[in-house]
C-alpha cells in the first residue's frame, strides 16, 4: 500500500457552541468549505480536535459526521489514540466500520511503555483491522519518543505505513525514510516545508484549518512541481500562521483564527481555556493582514 496518502491533511478542529457542546452541523460545513479549498485530506479527533475531551459518543459523532460530508472526495483518516489497546482496538475497528480511509494512532501517553510495549500496541490494533494506520509520534504531549529505528521495526507490521513525525529534528524524515524504505511514507507534523524536502510524501498540519488552499498548494509546488524557490516563498509568506497555532495555543489560537473569519468555532474545551484579550485581538489583526474568510 505505497503512497495512497499524500499531500497536505488537516488535523481538524472540533467546532463546539458556546456551551461546549460538539457542533456537528458546523463541522459538516468546515468539512466541506475544507474540500472546496483544495485540501488533500482530513483528520478528525487528532490533538487539535480535542480528542481527550471528548466523550466516546462525541468521539463517534465527529468520525461519523466528517466521513459522511467528505463522501470519499478525500481521504479521511480518523485518530483513535487511547491509554488503553483494546480502547485503540475498539475505536478503530468503528472507524473501519464507518468508512474510514485509514488510522492515526498516538501511542499510549501516560504509561510511559518500553520499545516492546509499543511494538506490541500497534501489531495487537493492525491485526484487528484491514485499515492502513499512521503512527503519531509526538513526544511532547504523548510522553513517548518513537525514534526512527523503533519506527523501522514498528514498519515490518504490514498496515503501520505512515508515520506523522512531530519533532524539530527535521533529519528524523531522512533517517525514517533510510531505515524503512517503501514500507514507511512519512508526513511531517510540525515542519511541513522542511519535512518535503527531506523526501516527506505529506503534512499533517494545524495551520491548514484556517489556510487549506495555500498550504495544499505549498506541498504540490515542492513535492510535484519541483518549484523549491517558489514554495519557499510561499512558506514564508504564510509562517506568521503557522507559527501562531504553533506551540501552547494550538486548539485557541486556532479556533480564535477561525471565529475572526467568520466560522463559529466556539471556545476551546476544558482543561484548555480561551485565548487572553490581547492574544485574541492579534489572531483578528492576523485575519485581517492576510485577508482570511470562511466561505461555506
């Protein structure tokens, strides 16, 4: 199963009212207004959809809602991360019942599981599925480091084929791609133009919530195109997004960008609080300056 993932994939944001309740109906919107932009595909109930948050009715709701609107136009991947294996076993075989396209799998965040541990996870969740999964390495929030040649021995299980790699050690793509060859296509996770020119075949990017077109268009210039100098640029011309739902504010600043553009994202969910007033009034001056609109 070589490369049916590629491109720019949101991690989408879970909209919410302003009494915390999920809104489906204004996810439905976001999916499709994210399809029309041009994106190459979604993920719901990643970190930036508050996955913990929410309850595991909620979590269905979401999966089911954004699978049904995307109708195979893109692929949809469907995080299933959990503390617990047979929680993981449990939400993905409903994802794959759903229609899913594949997986994103977090390992297990608080156990702190040893190399065999995490080798055992993911085989226990691909022998329960016929879906292709993407492992989600993201040691500063999972509390688990998945280093390339761990990543290599994860790859010998026949559908862990992807891997979001979410450091800042951008070699970590090129080291991936050297131990595992054909069996690992890599996305990047925080450095999306960083991660394509080490040969990454996608992004999984927060910033695409608010700029699915110039962000999809960044990966087809470098990956396709072969226009480094002009995706550079590109990539500069939109770094004050990217880097502003960057770090802590992930889910706020996000969802703030996107209320300043006129979608109801709503406020973020507990523990997670919303922007402060001055944070808030710089992602509006942001929205501003680059011309941002939600266009259903």
């Amino acid at each position: 199963m070589k490369n049916r993932f590629r491109g720019t994939f949101t991690v989408m944001i879970t909209p919410t009212t302003e009494r915390g309740t999920v809104d489906l109906a204004a996810l439905a919107r976001f999916t499709e207004w994210q399809i029309t932009e041009g994106i190459h595909g979604l993920i719901p109930l990643g970190s930036t959809g508050e996955f913990l948050s929410l309850s595991r009715e909620e979590r269905s709701a979401v999966a089911e809602t954004v699978i049904r609107t995307a109708a195979g136009r893109v692929p949809v991947l469907i995080g299933t991360g959990a503390e617990d294996t047979r929680e993981v076993v449990r939400l993905s075989r409903e994802a794959e019942a759903l229609g899913a396209d594949g997986v994103m799998i977090i390992p297990p965040f608080y156990a702190s599981p040893s190399a065999d541990e995490l080798y055992a996870h993911y085989r226990t969740v691909a022998a329960a599925i016929t879906l292709p999964i993407m492992i989600y390495n993201n040691p500063a929030t999972a509390n688990v480091d998945l280093k390339p040649d761990l990543i290599a021995r994860i790859a010998e299980i026949d559908n862990c084929c992807y891997v979001k790699e979410s450091t800042l050690e951008v070699t970590r793509v090129r080291d991936i791609i050297r131990l595992c060859g054909e069996r690992m296509t890599v996305f990047g996770g925080i450095l999306g133009f960083e991660s394509f020119i080490e040969g990454a075949a996608g992004w999984v990017a927060v910033a695409s919530n608010v700029a699915p077109r110039p962000l999809a268009r960044l990966f087809e210039l470098t990956a396709d195109a072969g226009e480094i100098a002009a995706a550079r640029t590109l990539y500069l011309d939109w770094l004050p997004i990217i880097e502003a739902v960057g770090g802590p504010h992930y889910v706020g600043g996000t969802k703030s960008l996107l209320t300043h553009m006129g979608f109801p994202a709503g406020p973020p969910l507990p523990p997670r609080l919303p922007l402060p007033a001055d944070e808030q009034a710089r992602m509006g001056a942001l929205v501003r300056r680059f011309g941002l609109r939600f266009a259903a």
